[in-house]
C-alpha cells in the first residue's frame, strides 16, 4: 500500500472539477461513497477533456454503458508490459475473479493438486469461465502439462474441466467455424502432447453439446 501511495504522489496531481464541487455543495448529507461516484461521474463526462475511468468494478458500466472505462490489467499492458504477468500474478494472489491467467499459474496450481496439495486449481476454472482471454494461456499450459506428464486419468480429467470452462462462455456454432478447425488440426500434428490435448478438448466439446 505504501508503495501504490508513493507512486500516486510522484505520477499523479489533483484536478479539481468545478461542476462536481457545485453539485456536492447541493448534496452534502450524501455518504463518502456517493459522493466520490458523483465527482468520478463528473469528470468523465465533461467535454473538454478526454478523461477515461480506470476500474475492474462492474457497477459503473451497469450505470452508464458508455462510460469511458477500461480495467487496470488493460492499463498496465498498454502503458506498462514489463511488469504485466507480474501483474497478473498478483490479480491471483488477490482473488481477483475474471482477470487473465499467466501459462505458469496454470501449471503451478496443477501440479499442487497432482501431489493432493493445497492448491487453487478450481479458482482457475471458475475464473476462465469469466474471461476467455485465457484460452491461450490454457492452451500453453496445457501442452506443456501434457507433453512433461503424458496421458494420465488425472491430468486429462483437469485439463477437460478447464477447456469446458474456456469453450462454456461460446455459442456452440464456435465448433463448426474456421478457428476449430484450425486448432484441431494444428493438434493433430505429431507433437509430444498435442494428440492427449486434443482428445480433453474433444471430451470438453461433447460434453458441452451433451
């Protein structure tokens, strides 16, 4: 926290907002909470400044659905990538639902559960179900996972779970189109891991349409 204070300090400087001053004037029995909504609201709707809310939080868009908005995972890439997947990592750590996945969580959080250690597995699940993003985080994992374990009852039982979660955010019309097709193909290659990667997606696949 000290650290995110001294960077707000040495980056950041405060803008005052006449409107939103003058409106708060008018309401000042409203909460803390409210009040910040309001001046947050103030500000990106203003026309003479291109002003753009940085937030993970659901609740503005369900408000204005033209608000200009994008989540700090999107931030930090476009303005920082060298510290993305360090970014990511610490989203998981924070319990961050629907935020990307790194190849390495993946793996790291499988190979917990493979030795019955306490372990994050099913978040991840849970988590790919709300952002389809990290389908090539999966996938990578996946082959990689596949290709050092082979094809065991438990590996091919986890990696099915996590190609259901990927492919249950789709409309069933995503198995007849190119991008499939192509994907299947590619598995279909005579590479270590690729044939037990293409066989749990196909398991995920049936049971989707079953």
């Amino acid at each position: 926290m000290q650290a995110l204070i001294a960077w707000i300090e040495a980056n950041c400087q405060i803008v005052s907002n006449e409107e939103a001053l003058a409106m708060e004037e008018t309401r000042s029995n409203d909460s803390e909470l409210s009040r910040l909504f309001q001046h947050t609201i103030s500000f990106l709707m203003r026309k003479d400044a291109d002003y753009v809310l940085i937030s993970d939080e659901a609740y503005y868009s369900r408000i204005i659905q033209t608000l200009p908005r994008i989540s700090s995972e999107i931030f930090v890439k476009l303005f920082n990538e060298d510290s993305y997947k360090a970014f990511l990592n610490f989203m998981f750590d924070c319990h961050i639902c629907g935020a990307s996945l790194t190849e390495q969580i993946i793996i790291d959080e499988y190979k917990k559960l493979e030795v019955g250690g306490k372990n994050r597995f099913s978040e991840i699940i849970y988590n790919i179900k709300s952002n389809p993003i990290s389908f090539q985080a999966v996938l990578s994992a996946s082959i990689s996972l596949a290709s050092e374990k082979g094809d065991t009852e438990m590996l091919t039982n986890a990696l099915t779970d996590l190609f259901e979660s990927s492919f249950g955010i789709l409309d069933h019309e995503f198995f007849k189109s190119k991008e499939w097709h192509s994907l299947m193909t590619m598995l279909s290659l005579p590479i270590k891991g690729y044939g037990v990667v293409k066989q749990c997606i196909e398991n995920a696949k049936q049971k989707l349409l079953s």
